[in-house]
C-alpha cells in the first residue's frame, strides 16, 4: 500500500476531514486538476464497497495502486426537481446532495 500521509494513528484530523483509504479505479484530469475515482473497502464480503472521486492538484497513484489520503470533506445541494409521492399523489421539490473530497496536500 502507498502512503500518501501519515496514518491515523499518527496525525490527528482538523475539522471537516478525513482519511479515505481504498484501491484506485481510475483518474482523469480536468481544469489543472487530478479526480480520482477509489473503490473503498467492504465492511464485510456480503456488502458492497463505497466509492468516493478525490480532487486533487497531482495524481494520487496510477490505477490498481492502494491508497490513503487525508482529504477536506465538502458539498453542495444540487438543482431542485420535483418527485410525486407515491402513496398521496402530491407532487414534492426535493435536492439531492453530493458530497465533496479535496486531497490535502503538502
């Protein structure tokens, strides 16, 4: 496994932050910089494992590489729509929210 930071145990986190630790599916570059996409391990072989994009001013790693990255943990709402409740007929504006990962870099 590559360690991009310290481990947990060794550095404590700020506000808002986190460690993402997985394997790398696959990275792109867009507007100077780098979103990677990381498969997270499964809590246990019966679930599915979450995936997170990291952003990222260089490349975390090339794909099939393990990682963990200390990141800032952001996000915004997303454009309203409307959904019509199934069990009354009314019709509900709803936003969905996306949550956002920003490596911390040295």
């Amino acid at each position: 496994m590559s360690e991009t930071v310290a481990t947990p145990q060794k550095q404590s986190l700020g506000p808002n932050q986190c460690f993402v630790v997985g394997r790398i599916k696959e990275r792109r570059a867009h507007g100077g910089h780098v979103f990677t996409t990381i498969i997270q391990p499964a809590p246990d072989e019966y679930s599915m494992p979450g995936i997170v994009e990291v952003r990222s001013k260089k490349s975390l790693g090339q794909p099939g590489d393990d990682v963990r990255q200390l990141c800032q943990c952001s996000g915004y709402t997303n454009k309203p729509f409307e959904t019509r409740d199934k069990d009354t007929g009314e019709v509900i504006v709803r936003r969905t929210v996306s949550n956002t990962f920003m490596a911390v870099e040295a």
